[in-house]
C-alpha cells in the first residue's frame, strides 16, 4: 500500500509520509470491517481537524 501511495503523493515526499498515510488506510479500513459501514461525513471531518492540529 505505501509503494502505491508514493505515485500519489507530490514528487519527492519522503517516504514517512507514504508510511504514515498507508497506516491511516489501513486502521480507517479495518475500523469499516469491524463497523460494518464507513465513515460518516462528520467522523472524516473530526479526523481532518485532529490532523491539522497535530501537524500545526
């Protein structure tokens, strides 16, 4: 997952960030599996803010 990460992301990003963001996938769909449902619209927005803070 984080090789096929690499082509999406900006040319030169280093590879902790393909590492992190395969990790993320990975725990967003074993949650989806445990659910059995995806992620509402409020939980991703919830997820995008927790990032901002923690990268800011």
């Amino acid at each position: 997952m984080a090789a096929n990460l690499q082509d999406l992301l900006a040319p030169g990003a280093p590879e902790l960030v393909s590492d992190l963001l395969a990790t993320l996938l990975t725990q967003v769909l074993r949650t989806v599996f445990e659910r059995g449902k995806f992620p509402t619209p409020a939980e991703i927005r919830a997820l995008k803010a927790a990032f901002a803070r923690l990268l800011n």
